[in-house]
C-alpha cells in the first residue's frame, strides 16, 4: 500500500463542534426532510465529525474508526486492492458481528480519499450526504463512512459485477446481451427518475458507463455521487456552477453556460444509451477524425431503419428485438436533442423502454443459429474477397471482429468498487472493419 499519509492512520479523531450548528441541522432532520448538501456544505464554520453525526441522524449509516476499517481490508493489502479513480484507492473488505454487534455479514468496498488526487473533502461530504440520506434499488448503497484528521473513507455494498464501462469496452469480458444491455438501460433510468423527482431534486452530473455499477444479476446501480448537485429551488430553472463532468457525456448547454438541470441529466443519458446500442465509447480518438465523438457520428443514422443497423455493435450478431431496437434508438435520439426542453423526462423514458424487455421479434432461436453457422463459412470467403470498402451492410462475421480488435487501453473508470482483471484492455467497437463510414 502506497500513500504519504497511512503511517499515520491509527491517529485519533478531533475537531471542535459548534452547538448552535449542531442544533440547527438535528432540528431539520427531526422533521424528515431530506438535507440538502448545500445546507450542510455552505454552514458557517468547518464541519466537525461530531456535526455530520448529528446532522445524519436517523440515516443508518455506521461511522466507522479507521482502525475497524484496517481490520475489514486486511490493513489495506495489496490482495483486496480492488483500483483507484479520481477520489483514490478502493479496497474489499468484508464486515460482520466482528467488527460491530449486529451487523450483517457483507462483503464491501471501501474508498479513501488520495489526499494528493484531484477530488477532495467536498466530494466526500456530497457522497455521505446524498447516500446517507437517499435509498432506492438503483443507487449503490453507502453503508458507513470515516472521518478521522485528513482522512475520509466511505463504504459501499460491494458490486460484484463491476461497472458497465468494463463490459461494453474491455476486451476480456463476454459481450453483453441485448436484453441484459435494455435491463441496464431501463433501471439506470429508474435511478435518475428517482433523483429527479424526489422532493427535493438531485442532478446527478456524472451520468456515464464506468458510474453504472452491476450487481450479481446485472441490476445497474449509480454510483459516485461527489459530483451530484441539489436542483433548482423556487422560481430559479437552473442550478449555475461551474463545468464539471467527462468529455463525451456532458450536455451541451452545460458546457456553454454553466446552466445545470435534470435535462443535463437525460443529455448524457442519452450518450449511455447510444454506446449500449453500438458497443463504441462516447469518445475514442483511436478512430477515424468523423468517428471519434459518438453522438456527432450516430446521431443522424438513429431515425433511419437502415443506417441505424450499420451502426448497431456487431458483437450481438443481430440477436435482439428490431422493433425494441428502433425504439430505443428513436428514445436517444430524443435525449441528444441539442435544445434541453425537447428532451423527455426520465420518468417517460423508463415508461417507453421497460415494456421493450417483453419484445422478441427478430431473436433468433438457438436451433436456427446452429444451422447458420453453416452457412457463415461460404459467406465469410465471399466477404474476405470483397475486403473492407464498405460495400457490405456494415455487418461482420464474429471471426472477421476478432481480428480487428484492439488491445489499446481505454480511460479508466473513475470509481472501482470491484476487482479488475490484473491487465486492463479495452475493445474497438462496432464497426471497427468499416473504413470511414458515413451517416449522413
């Protein structure tokens, strides 16, 4: 374990508390009302650990002492070290009646705070009070926190299937199926609806594949909320701060203004879905000038049948629903939409994809591929004599795919609540045989 500050991990907790500060936040949570991170964030005077604990409240959140959280993780060893984002290392651990009377065994991840990486305090208290106080099936579960000294760690359900990132882009995991990728699609919509219409609405801002985590069945969870922010109060239609997020999946308005809305929110939602109908990141400067930002190149070809299949990830071999795909498409494109109020709401979205999970046109049987995969010899020599001039529909065989793989890594995820592969790789997507390829 690496790091300047872990010699001095075992140092005690301290820090003044103010009384009045202390009332004033026991008194707003008594009331059952979510509080805001602003609220709390913009208090007078600094937030000691005893203020945070009173200001909780009633969130169920265990505060660990850094001491317990040595013990889970094996002193942070290097065999649980799980990766690092921009917040810092994560490590798995596993908690039980050990380490707290009654608490229920579970495997975990816990993240420090790399005092010396680009996040700070202020993301770790946006995590442990947007977490602490919000609860649905798809969001990660933040189960305890410490703040010791300098340090801050957080503890999270441990996702045992990683982030969506890894499954789309790196080369050592199985593609995903079409009807595991709406799945994601439709609970990762379900998660933002429910930020977006909670009593007091949360904007999400880091909406993005390596922040969608999978449990064991592949229920997508959100994670990383450091840069979640509160919505707009009042008569105000906008949230104004400064401009933060990942090149790719930000709106485009956001980036212009500094304006913030839950639209911000359905823009970069919109992104996720396309690079789950294409198997392509949001931006890959490995690939040809026209290519290499994602909503710029499939965008046009979304409301065209046609064009819409050249760009579907041919690592699904056409084995999903047409009519489910169309529609899918027709709901990104309406979430790319460059003028925010023509965007859907999250709500709607999750009404038009959920019933696409029921859609079984076009899936072929595995009797039927069987008999293809007889066929496919003849037509790949035919393929190969044609070569790669795009005069095809865009469609490859799996044998022609694997070869123009590439072992380039990709970005890396900014939160690892999971164990990587000891080597990372990252997939070229769809169409990686088709040279220069046009949509318009």
């Amino acid at each position: 374990m690496s790091g300047k500050s872990w010699k001095s991990l075992l140092r005690g907790c301290c820090g003044s508390s103010s009384n009045d500060q202390q009332g004033k936040l026991a008194s707003k949570q008594r009331s059952l009302q979510r509080l805001s991170f602003s609220e709390i964030s913009h208090s007078p005077g600094p937030l000691s650990p005893s203020d945070l604990t009173v200001s909780l409240a009633g969130s169920n959140l265990y505060v660990f002492s850094l001491a317990e959280l040595q013990m889970v993780t094996g002193g942070f060893s290097n065999s649980n070290f799980l990766g690092e984002g921009g917040f810092g290392p994560v490590y798995k651990g596993f908690i039980d009646e050990k380490v707290r009377p009654g608490m229920e065994a579970q495997t975990v991840a816990v993240k420090l705070l790399d005092l010396d990486g680009v996040q700070g305090h202020r993301e770790w208290l946006a995590e442990v009070i947007f977490l602490g106080q919000l609860s649905n099936p798809h969001l990660v579960k933040l189960i305890g926190y410490c703040y010791e000294n300098e340090h801050r760690l957080l503890v999270y359900e441990y996702m045992a299937k990683g982030s969506l990132e890894n499954h789309l882009f790196k080369r050592h995991f199985t593609s995903l199926p079409w009807l595991t990728r709406l799945k994601i699609a439709v609970g990762a919509a379900k998660g933002l609806a429910f930020l977006h219409e909670t009593e007091k609405p949360v904007i999400y801002r880091d909406f993005k594949a390596s922040n969608i985590l999978l449990d064991s069945d592949f229920t997508p969870k959100l994670s990383d909320f450091g840069l979640a922010k509160d919505g707009p109060e009042g008569d105000n239609t906008h949230v104004s701060t400064r401009v933060m997020g990942t090149e790719g999946y930000a709106a485009p308005e956001y980036i212009m203004t500094g304006h913030l809305t839950t639209k911000s929110d359905v823009y970069s939602y919109g992104v996720v879905l396309l690079e789950l109908l294409t198997g392509r990141r949001s931006v890959d400067k490995t690939r040809p000038s026209r290519e290499q930002n994602l909503v710029e190149w499939a965008r046009p070809c979304l409301n065209d049948t046609r064009k819409l299949m050249r760009i579907m990830d041919t690592s699904l071999d056409q084995q999903y629903s047409h009519k489910a795909v169309q529609k899918a498409a027709t709901v990104a494109y309406q979430c790319l939409n460059h003028t925010p109020k023509s965007r859907p709401q999250m709500s709607t979205i999750v009404e038009i994809l959920e019933p696409l999970l029921d859609f079984d046109d076009g899936m072929i049987g595995t009797f039927v591929f069987s008999v293809e995969t007889e066929v496919v010899g003849e037509e790949e020599e035919e393929e190969e004599k044609k070569g790669c001039n795009g005069s095809g529909n865009g469609n490859y065989h799996k044998g022609q795919r694997h070869k123009m793989r590439s072992s380039k890594c990709g970005r890396h995820s900014d939160v690892l609540l999971y164990r990587n592969s000891a080597t990372n790789y990252s997939r070229k997507g769809t169409g990686a045989m088709v040279v220069n390829m046009e949509c318009e």
